[in-house]
C-alpha cells in the first residue's frame, strides 16, 4: 500500500533487502575505490561532441598537436640558468660589479 502525504517522505526503520531483486553488494564498490574523473562541458563544447568517445578523440588530438611543438624553456628556467652561473664565479672575481 502506498503512502501519502507527509507519511510519504520517512522511512522505515527496516528494509529487508535480501527479498529486492537485483541487489549485488559491492557491486560498484572497485570502481569507486579507483576514483572518478567525470568532467562538466560547458553546453556549447557538450553540443559539439555526440558522445564521450568524439571528446576523447578530440582531446587525444590536441595532446599529439602539443607534443608536436618544440619546447622552449620558461622564463623561470632560464633565469634559474643564469642565476646559476653568476654564483659559481669566483669569489675575487671583479665581473658583475
């Protein structure tokens, strides 16, 4: 018998869930354990890609689009280069003054 009204919205204090059907323990339990990597589209990108294999084959693009571009170092490394060099000379060293 169903119920209604504000009797609706408890629970019950017990569930017998040996007589669901379906019902395997554990059942996603690995998956959850290895993490999820659900990402959010915004609706204009969702639009675009049918499903989750065309973003995949999207994006596996642009990785070998950037792979494909010669790397310079940053800023920051270069300036750990030179930075460096200058603590290395000697301490009499008349350079840089």
């Amino acid at each position: 018998m169903k119920r209604k009204g504000k009797e609706a919205l408890h629970l019950r204090e017990e569930y017998d869930f040996s007589k669901m059907k379906g019902g395997v323990r554990g059942k996603h339990a690995d998956a959850y354990r290895q993490g999820s990597n659900v990402v959010l589209l915004d609706r204009d990108v969702a639009e675009a890609f049918p499903d989750s294999s065309a973003v995949n084959k999207a994006l596996r693009a642009v990785l070998d689009a950037a792979e494909a571009i010669p790397r310079r170092p940053s800023n920051k490394a270069l300036q750990r280069t030179r930075g460096d060099a200058v603590a290395r000379k000697p301490k009499g060293s008349k350079a840089g003054r």
